[in-house]
C-alpha cells in the first residue's frame, strides 16, 4: 500500500504494522500508551510515528496543551485504518474448526456509556479466557444509526432499540428493569403499583439511558408532554 497525501513528494510504504501504531495513536492520543498497548518501547513508537508521517505526508498528530490530538486527516482515516486492520486479521484467522481460541482479530462494540461498566467487564474476561487473540473496541453510543454496521464500521450494536431494519439481525441480551424512588407518603408511594403513565404525570429526575423515557413514551403510545 502506497500514500501519498498533500503536497507532493512520495511517501514512505505504509504495512500493517505502521497502521496497528497509527490504530493505537488515534485510540489513546498519547505515544506511551500506544507503546504500552503494542508492547513496544516509546522510543520504537515514537519511531514508528515518524514513518508514519511521512507516509501519509502529514502530521498525524499535533501538540494541544499538554498532549496530542489528531488532524483532521488522520480523524477522517481512522475508521477506514480500523476496518482494513480487521479485514486483514480476518484474512488470518484460522475459522475451519470454529475454535475462538484461535482467532486473531477486533471486535467493535457500539456500547451506551450507562453499560460499559455492567456489561463490559464481564464481556472482557470470558473473551481473555476464550479468545486470546481477540480485542475489544467499545465505541460510544452517539447513534442508532444502522449504517455503521452494514458498511462494517462495527461488528455489535448493544442498547434500546425499536423494529430493528430486516436487514439487521438482533437479538435480546437482557431485560433492564427501572427502580423508581418515591417518598413513602407521597401518591405514588401509597399506590400498590407504578405505572408510566404514573411516572411520566409528575416531575422526576432521571438517570439512565439518554432519552429513553420518550423512547418509552412512543412505544406506550402516551401523549407528549406539554
């Protein structure tokens, strides 16, 4: 793969491995902690990413204050960088025997911030128990956007969802349940039980999923609040 970006002159080869530097500087904007997730030194990584600059003819990243940020280029690359480091494992992993201790891959999880604490620890240690060779990428919900998965951008999409498209599989993981807290005394605390409508007829301070009590709203079919 050649690259050539900006104003002229020919860039350095880009491999694999300058693109597994170039994945691990976009996820943690710091050369220590790439170096650290790609166990090599800092001084090989900071290496690295002076190839990598002259590769792709730019920067890459950019001193702001006390670290470093990505331009614009390098944040518009990062999703295709990604997608081409998983189309190769994939070209690597052994699938014949369906062994996941054999797979040499990532995984890109769109996860809810109010889940990655519940869920992703769990999740993480059955894949090192497991699947090794396996790495998990968890990537904000900032969108319900199916496209992100049809054009391969992420792999599993974890949340609260309506009809999903039909060309979409899904399937139900788990039931969350909603506790409300009320003052015993209060209408709500002396009813034998809370319904939404209940809920959604008196101010209350939600804590959750963003948004999910209109998404509930819509599904229940209940008027909008004025």
């Amino acid at each position: 793969m050649h690259q050539t970006h900006g104003g002229g002159g020919c860039g350095e080869d880009l491999d694999l491995n300058l693109l597994r530097v170039f994945d691990a500087l976009m996820d943690t904007g710091s050369v220590a902690e790439a170096a650290v997730r790609l166990h090599l030194s800092a001084p090989a990584t900071s290496r690295a990413l002076g190839r990598l600059r002259r590769a792709m003819n730019g920067p890459i990243l950019v001193r702001a204050g006390q670290g470093l940020v990505p331009t614009p280029f390098a944040q518009r690359s990062a999703s295709r960088v990604k997608a081409l480091l998983d189309a190769a494992a994939e070209l690597r992993a052994d699938t014949a025997d369906g062994d996941p201790r054999s797979w040499q891959r990532a995984f890109s999880i769109r996860l809810n911030d109010a889940l990655v604490p519940i869920r992703a620890p769990r999740l993480l240690r059955r894949v090192t128990a497991n699947a090794p060779g396996v790495q998990l990428r968890f990537l904000a919900q900032n969108s319900k956007e199916p496209d992100l998965l049809r054009d391969g951008t992420i792999d599993l999409d974890v949340g609260a969802m309506g009809p999903p498209p039909v060309d979409i599989h899904t399937a139900r993981l788990f039931t969350a349940r909603f506790v409300a807290v009320v003052a015993a005394d209060s209408d709500l605390g002396r009813s034998a039980q809370l319904t939404l409508n209940d809920l959604c007829a008196h101010p209350h301070i939600f804590s959750g999923i963003t948004a999910l009590i209109p998404r509930l709203r819509r599904w229940a079919r209940l008027p909008r609040e004025e």
